[in-house]
C-alpha cells in the first residue's frame, strides 16, 4: 500500500515511456518480418516482457538491451514451444498472438492468470475458422486455454459484428499478409476502439505491408507480402500521458509532457479535447504537450469514450470534481478488461463520497468534493494511477497493490514523485 500526499501546487515537467499499444504491434510484426530489426524506446513493462517472452517461446530470436530491442525476424517460421504459454493478464497479447501462432506450426496453448481466462476469444476464434484455423477452447465463450493447431490460413472474407474488442480486427490483419490467399476483413455494427486499428495499420505499413481500407469498415490485405526488417521508434504512451494532463486539470496547474506525438494515431489523445472542453488550455509542440488547468464548466454533461478506453479511469475521477452529473457512454468493453473497470471505478468513486452508478454500458458520476480512500485496485494498472492522480487533490489517499502499475508503466511512482520538486 502507498499514500499519497496532496500536492500544493503543479508546475513540472515529465517525459513518457513508449507506449504499450506500439511496443506489442511492433513486436508482432518484427517477428514475423524478413531480417532483423532493431525497436528504440520499447515500452519495458511487464505486458511487453510476456509479450517477448511469448515470442522467444515459439522460436524468435529477442535481445533487450534498455529501451532498444533487436529482433530477427522469422520469415513467419513459428515453432510451437510443446508446453504452455503463459500470458498474465496480458488481453493484447492473447488475441494478437491467437492470429500469430494460427501460422505456425502448431500446437501452441495460450493461457493466463484468472482474469486472462475469463476474457473471450469466440469472435475471433470464428473469424480464424473461417480463414482455415482450428483452434480449440474448453467453454462457448472462447475463454482460454486455447489451443492453436496452426498449420497456416488459407485467406478469404471474415465478417465481424458487434465486436467487444478492435484487437481481434489488429489480430487478423497482422497475420493476414501470410495467408495463402487475400484476406478481406468486414466490420458491421458497433466496433470499440476503432482509432487503433489505424495503429496496427499503420505499423504494418512501417514495416513493408499495405493493409487497405476498402470502403466504410473493409479493410483488404493481399498475399504474399512480408513485413520487412527495420529500425522504428516507438513513439510515447498517450494513455500513460492522460494520468499527468489529469493531474494539470485537478490542480489547476501545469504540466508539461516529453516524448509525446501530438498526431499520434493513439485513441487516448482524444482526451485532450475534452480537457479543452473542460477548461484546460492545451498547446502542442515538437514531441510535446503541455496542459493548464482551468475552471471547469458545470452541469450535466455527456461523454461519448468508444474512442478512447484507457483514458476513461483519468475522466472519471476528473468527473468525481466537477460540479455536476457526468454521464460516461460507449464503455461496455471495459467490463472485460483487467477489471470489470465500471464495476471498479463505480465502487472506488463511492468510497471517496462520490455518488457513482453502474449503467450497462457506463457510468453516471455526481461531482463533487471527493475524500481520500483505501482504494482497492482490482489489480487494475489504470485504476491505481487514476486514483493516485487524485490523492494529488484529496488528502488521505491511499492506494493498495500499487506494484500493479508495473504492467504498464513501472516508472509510475517515481515519476509521480517528481511532481513534489
């Protein structure tokens, strides 16, 4: 457990870690790659290192050394391990690694801690079949263990509707290149998150492979092509960057954040436009951004986050002091993250004297003068940090589990540390 002191006044400046969503798709694509690669500013945490270690397991040869990562590339060659491959919590890297492995040769068990097992597979296991995969869970639902027999894909249209995750698209679209045939991908309904399959389209692309956007939700990769050895940086977190704006706009002060592209294709940049709507004055620079907090308007007001998932813990405790009733919408996926993340918040806001209700797929949060608590993290990274970023304002925080922020940003602590200079 860590208590954390209120800050008197914010005026700092901190630079960011690489960010998760990168580091993972860059990893994928490198190993799969013709060559070698070298990765600068990897993200070391404790989702990468099971992502690298995954990948070591099935026969990529991986050298850390920092921030740099050499990887040589596979030509797609995977090699099952003949035992288990053990993921943590790590959502990511199960469904990236689900298509992956489908190219190997088989078999490769993928499973998890308790939470990893309860999170399903079944839209992307289906769409797999369908591309010639046979992989095999032990529930409906596609809950792992799963077993990838591998063996390849033989290409074809996959059709997704109303999926919970924009990760099982990224999955098929990394592995699609190494099809026997083209692959079309068809979106159809609501599909959350959808700014980082640009990501992933974009990584692809660093790398030597064109995903193409056919039409409106058609997205179309041809075969045989390969992702290509290189050297690529890896730009900052902009969901570890939503903590420090946070800390900006609670305090009234002024933060200034390195090694942050303010045209990142990450979602969780949006989150500078609602700060903007929330009084905050934002200037983006060369590799920069800094944040004045400002007064908040009041009212109700409603907040639309399909966009931008992991920047919803740092909205809703940002919502917990604004005068006002804040409706949070578009979020159910967040019920299968490392936490039921609106069951958590909702039940964290409440022990700091916030009124907080559960919707099916959000949050309703009644402003005002929020306490310091003993906050249960859920062994959820971006709630102990959203709460920490509160205890900045509300004496008496105190947050438990904090090692968990390692699963994303292990320097959290320290860097929050660095506010109080």
């Amino acid at each position: 457990m860590i208590a954390v002191r209120p800050l008197e006044k914010l005026d700092a400046t901190v630079r960011l870690p690489g960010s998760k969503s990168l580091t993972q798709r860059a990893i994928a694509v490198a190993a799969l790659a013709k060559g070698d690669s070298l990765l600068r500013n990897v993200l070391v945490a404790d989702d990468t290192t099971v992502f690298a270690d995954a990948l070591r397991m099935a026969g990529v040869e991986i050298v850390q050394s920092g921030r740099d990562m050499a990887i040589r590339g596979t030509s797609g060659v995977l090699c099952s391990p003949l035992k288990e491959i053990h993921l943590g919590n790590n959502g990511t890297a199960l469904r990236l690694l689900t298509g992956i492995f489908s190219l190997g040769a088989g078999p490769f068990v993928l499973t998890g801690d308790g939470r990893l097992r309860e999170r399903p597979l079944k839209p992307l296991l289906d769409a797999l079949a369908s591309l010639g995969a046979v992989i095999h869970t032990q529930d409906a639902k596609g809950c792992p263990p799963a077993r990838i027999e591998g063996g390849g894909l033989q290409g074809g249209t996959v059709v997704l509707h109303d999926i919970g995750s924009s990760q099982y698209v990224s999955s098929l679209l990394i592995a699609a290149p190494y099809a026997e045939g083209d692959v079309t991908v068809v979106l159809e309904g609501r599909i959350p998150s959808l700014p980082y399959i640009g990501l992933t389209i974009d990584t692809m692309g660093a790398f030597g492979v064109k995903a193409e956007r056919d039409g409106d939700g058609r997205y179309f990769v041809k075969s045989g092509q390969f992702y290509q050895g290189r050297e690529f940086m890896i730009e900052g977190d902009a969901s570890s960057a939503s903590y420090f704006f946070l800390a900006a706009a609670l305090l009234k002060g002024r933060i200034s954040v390195e090694n942050i592209d303010p045209r990142t294709r990450q979602g969780d940049i949006g989150f500078l436009g609602l700060l903007a709507d929330l009084g905050c004055t934002v200037r983006r620079g060369n590799n920069r951004i800094d944040v004045a907090g400002g007064e908040m308007p009041g009212g109700e007001m409603e907040f639309d986050m399909d966009g931008m998932p992991d920047a919803v813990p740092s909205l809703a405790v940002l919502c917990a002091v604004r005068s006002g009733r804040s409706i949070i919408r578009n979020i159910g996926h967040l019920r299968l993250k490392e936490s039921d993340r609106i069951a958590a918040l909702a039940a964290e806001l409440r022990k700091t004297g916030i009124g907080a209700e559960e919707l099916s797929d959000g949050l309703i949060i009644e402003g005002g003068a929020p306490r310091g608590a003993r906050i249960e993290t859920w062994n959820d990274h971006r709630i102990a940090m959203s709460f920490a970023i509160l205890g900045l304002l509300a004496p008496g925080m105190e947050i438990e589990n904090e090692a968990c922020t390692g699963k994303s940003f292990p320097g959290f602590w320290k860097t929050l540390a660095g506010l109080y200079r």
